[in-house]
C-alpha cells in the first residue's frame, strides 16, 4: 500500500500516474482501473462530467488519451473550449489523481491505429450511435446501427448479434476518435490516517505554438495541505 508521496517530490506527476495505475491494474482493484472522470465546459459556460477509459498514458512530454465521438456533448463542449479537468480515483488504493490542461483531437493515424485495433462490434457501435442526440427508443438505435452496417457494406441482419464484420472490413468514422488531454497541472492525493492525507500539485506552463501544437515547459511541485 502507498502511504505518502516521496519526499523529495517526484519530478514528473505523470510518471507516478503511471505506476499507480499499473499497481491498480495489476492488483485488479476494480473492473475498469483506467476509469477516468472528464469535467468540460459547454459554450454557454455549463459544466458537465463523465467517465472515459483512460486508453494511453506518454508521461514526456505528458499528456493522457481517450477516444469518443467528436460531435458528442463533450465532443462540442471540447471545440468551443479545450480547457478540461480529469479525475483517477482508487477506493482500493486510497489514491486520488487530478489532471488539467487541454484537449486535443489525437492525430488521425493514432486514432486509425486505435479504431482497428477494437472488435468488429464496437467498432460497428462507433457508427451506429450519434452519441449524445435523442433517441426514439432502443429499438430504433439497433435498427439505425444495423442499417449504416448494410450501408459500410456488411451482409444484411436483424440482430446486432448476427453481425460479424470482417477483421478490418470498417474505417474509422470521421467524427471518432481520441483526444489527447496535454497536462498542465496535476495532482497527486495520497489517503492518510486521521485524515493526514499527502497532497501535493505540480504546475507547468503550456505554450502553444501557431499550429496549436503545446509545448510543456518545466514541471513545479508544491505540498498542500490535504
Ligand atoms: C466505465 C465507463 C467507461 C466509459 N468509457 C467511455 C469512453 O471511453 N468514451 C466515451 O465516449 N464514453 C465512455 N463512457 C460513456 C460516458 O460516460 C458518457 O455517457 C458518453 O461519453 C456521453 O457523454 P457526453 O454526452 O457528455 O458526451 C463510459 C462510461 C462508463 C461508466
């Protein structure tokens, strides 16, 4: 078990997330280790939250990744305002992770890579739901899902069970696809007895260049009070 932080403070935050999520991976904690809470900001300034799968972690130069539709309510929340904040949490492990910085749609052939990388039923489920919009009823998002397989090309069925794509018979749809979510602060949370937690937040800046790509500068770390 991990009772506090290192003293000194780890140089990169991003290293320490991790180890922390192999140990949480390793030990099996929970169904989904890479669970990871995702805050964004609506263009009208609303908040809103959800849980993604955390799918690749580069510590240098630091950033994590998850995938989505980009035309979902995060997905357009995400366009009007890059700014997000996310959230690791290991009951098992009594460790806590909080991450901000930008969102960045991933380069397309990472997400390819990803896309065919998947079972041919998710990625048939990539293209079949408008993730975010209304829905009739469950009924209508089979027979929706069913109809753009027949339109990709895939042999005709009723049941969503009766399709089998062919390994690498669908592309990834245009509007899906990873983020990259480029740190710019972090904060690590260690639980404690009598509630003496460990707590400490690393800070960098994060300049953009003019094609919008960041670049990182140092990492500072700071105890705080728990
Ligand atoms: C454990 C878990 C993992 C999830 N992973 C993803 C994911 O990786 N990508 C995704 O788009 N939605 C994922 N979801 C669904 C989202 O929480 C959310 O319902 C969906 O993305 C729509 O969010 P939005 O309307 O705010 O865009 C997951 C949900 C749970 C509970």
């Amino acid at each position: 078990m991990i009772d506090a932080l290192p003293t000194p403070l780890p140089h990169n935050p991003l290293e320490t997330l991790a180890n922390w999520l192999d140990e949480a991976t390793r030990r099996a904690v929970q169904p989904n280790p890479n669970a990871m809470s995702v805050a964004t900001v609506d263009a009208d300034g609303t908040p809103s939250i959800r849980v993604v799968l955390l799918k690749a972690l580069v510590a240098d130069p630091g950033y994590v990744v998850f995938y989505t539709n980009y035309r979902s309510r995060k997905g357009r929340a995400i366009e009007a305002n890059p700014e997000v904040a996310c959230c690791l949490h290991w009951d098992a492990l009594g460790l806590q992770v909080r991450l901000e910085g930008v969102a960045l749609p991933s380069p397309a052939e990472e997400s390819d890579a990803y896309f065919a990388s998947r079972d041919a039923a998710s990625q048939l489920g990539a293209w079949g739901s408008d993730q975010s919009q209304p829905l009739a009823s469950r009924e209508a998002l089979i027979a929706q899902t069913l109809a753009r397989g027949r339109e990709l090309g895939l042999p005709d069925t009723t049941t969503l069970a009766d399709v089998q794509p062919p390994e690498g018979a669908l592309p990834r749809p245009p509007h899906w696809g990873g983020y990259r979510v480029w740190a710019r602060a972090v904060e690590l949370w260690v639980d404690g007895a009598a509630r003496i937690h460990d707590r400490a937040r690393w800070e960098r800046s994060l300049a953009r260049d003019t094609q919008g790509q960041p670049h990182p500068g140092v990492w500072r770390a700071q105890r705080l009070q728990p």
